[in-house]
C-alpha cells in the first residue's frame, strides 16, 4: 500500500505530528483541521473504509475509540465533549481510503453535521 496516504505515515515514510501510537493504532493531528483538535486514529493494518470491517478485523474500531477517548481526557476535552467521526464512502467524505477515525474538540458541534 505505498501510495496510501495513511499506510505511508504509518510506515514513517511521511511526516505526522503522532500523539499516540500502540500496537494496532497510530494517532495524530490532521493537517486540514476542522476543529481546534482534530486527531485522525488509524489502524496499521490497511484496511479502506469501516465497510470492509471484519470479525476478525473489527476489534480494532473498539481500540480506535478507546484510544479517543483516553486522547480526549488527556486534551481536556473530556468534560466539554467532543466528536467521533467515520466517514465512508465518497458521499460521506470519505477522501483517503484507509479507515480512519476523526476525533474533534475544542468548539461547539453544529448538528446535523453535514
């Protein structure tokens, strides 16, 4: 997957302001921010939207938005709230085709979103 975005910053053959990283995830600020925070969670594994989700492969949704939310507590984003976001598919904005989960703070959320 080297002409993905994402698989290419995982890989460290790009630059990214990483904020947190475990054995399965990747965490770091976007460059295109839509909010005061606005951190993208990625899996390592190649996986190209939350439709191509597996059994096996789910489980790593669940670290993705653990992972959030110990990211939200440490930004001090916790106690005013903030966004989760998966987008998939191009209608819903899904730009890059490698899952990703966009975790947003820092302002007050309009709804509906989009």
């Amino acid at each position: 997957m080297n002409e993905c975005l994402f698989c290419r910053i995982v890989q460290r053959a790009l630059p990214a302001k990483i904020v947190a990283e475990d054995d399965q995830l990747v965490a770091f600020h976007d460059v295109n921010p839509q909010a005061p925070t606005h951190i993208l969670l990625v899996p390592k594994t190649h996986i190209p939207a939350v439709s191509d989700l597996t059994d096996a492969t789910g489980p790593v949704m669940t670290r993705a938005v653990l992972m959030a939310n110990r990211l939200a507590k440490q930004l001090g984003l916790a106690d005013s709230g903030y966004r989760l976001v998966v987008n998939c598919g191009e209608q819903a904005g899904q730009s890059i085709w490698h899952l990703h989960v966009h975790l947003l703070g820092g302002r007050p959320m309009r709804w509906p979103p989009g």
